[in-house]
C-alpha cells in the first residue's frame, strides 16, 4: 500500500490508526480571530498537534477558531498527502509532522 493509499482510506500517516471519521468538529468559535485547522482522522499525533496549536495561541496570548476537519474528502480538498495536516486562514502551513509549539509560534508570527 503506497502513501496515498493509506491517508486517502481512512488511515493516518502516523500508522496507528484505524479511524474513519467523517465529521467536523468546531472546538472554539470566536468571531475576527484567525481560523486554524487540524486536518487529520484524530489520531495521536492529531490530538497532539492540536494541543500545541493551543499551547502555542496560549504563548502568544491571542484567540483564534481552531477546526478539527476529519473528513477525508476535506482534507484530501487541500491537498497533503499525509497528516495531520496544519492550516492557517486557508493556508496550508505544515503536513506530515507534529509541529512544537514553538514552531507554530513561529509560523503565526509570520503570518
């Protein structure tokens, strides 16, 4: 099974998954922050980018909505190959990895 196969049916690249989740799901919504998604089936490494996304915000004191997208049609939409996938107000920043969140801290700063 090549790479493709494995995150495009229902597979996480992290390669201890089995989830087939097809939901998305809004932990925060605040109105004019930034939109940061998670894309990924929420497996381990999507838990734990997930939660240096929001060790990160907490650093950098600001607020923003952050997205869990599950469904493989949707990630599958921005085009990584494999997750979790990190994106930033409709910007793919970072896929296949779990960012530190100084590393996050980094790429909003930039942004």
């Amino acid at each position: 099974m090549g790479i493709f196969d494995k995150v495009f049916k229902g597979g996480c690249s992290c390669g201890s998954c089995d989830v087939d989740e097809t939901s998305k799901e809004n932990t925060i919504k605040k109105e004019g922050a930034m939109t940061i998604k998670v894309l990924g089936t929420g497996c381990k490494n999507c838990v734990n980018l997930t939660d240096n996304v929001k060790k990160a915000l907490t650093s950098l004191n600001i607020e923003a909505n952050i997205e869990k997208v599950t469904d493989m049609g949707d990630i599958s939409s921005y085009g990584i190959m494999s997750t979790p996938g990190l994106v930033i107000d409709e910007k793919v920043v970072s896929y296949g990895k779990v960012l530190k969140p100084e590393e996050i801290v980094k790429i909003i700063e930039k942004l």
